[in-house]
C-alpha cells in the first residue's frame, strides 16, 4: 500500500509538494483547499488550483485509513467546515477528530 501511494505521489511534483504541505498542517488549526494550493506553488514552483487539492485530498483517503497520521481532517473547504461534499462516514471522523484537537466552530485557519 506504502509503495502505491508513493507511486501516486511521485507520479507529478504538485501531489508530493501538496502531501507534504498538509503534513505540517499544525494540530489545532484548519487550511483551506486554496490555501493547501498556495503553499504548494511556493514551495514546488506550480500552478496548483483549490479543486486540484480537493480532489487529491479524496484520493488520499482512498489511500489512506481515517486513522492515518496525515491531518486530512485538517483540510476544509473555507466557510465549509462541515465538509458537505464529503461522505457521512469522513464528515462523522473529521468532526470527531477535530472536537479531539479543539477546531471548533469556523476554527482558526492558516
């Protein structure tokens, strides 16, 4: 499994640059897809959209196991911190996982 997602990661320069982006995403806080996307750009020197991260935050999930130690719950849509597009299932655990870090409400955002 370790070996896929690598491979999934390694396969453009934005998806690492975006993966390690959300690893340091600080316990506590949020960051919006575009923010996420931002980050990205400085660091990897690309072009990286909102929805871009977005959908590699779904993939990952794909990837990963909600226990993961990577902070996919730390990653919101701004002013859609309950995640509408996401399933029940990863709204239910992101919202449990951000009560355990203290986000509540809009949290505090990078």
């Amino acid at each position: 499994m370790k070996e896929d997602l690598d491979a999934f990661l390694d396969a453009t320069l934005w998806r690492r640059a975006a993966y390690n982006q959300i690893n340091v995403i600080p316990k506590g806080m949020l960051a919006s897809y575009g923010r996420i996307a931002e980050l990205t750009n400085l660091a990897a020197g690309t072009a990286v959209s909102a929805r871009q991260i977005a959908w590699l935050r779904r993939r990952l999930y794909g990837f990963l196991t909600h226990d993961t130690e990577v902070p996919l719950h730390r990653v919101a849509k701004m002013g859609d911190v309950a995640s509408k597009h996401d399933s029940e299932d990863t709204r239910r655990i992101n919202t449990e996982l951000r009560i355990q870090e203290e986000i509540t409400g809009g949290g505090s955002w990078l």
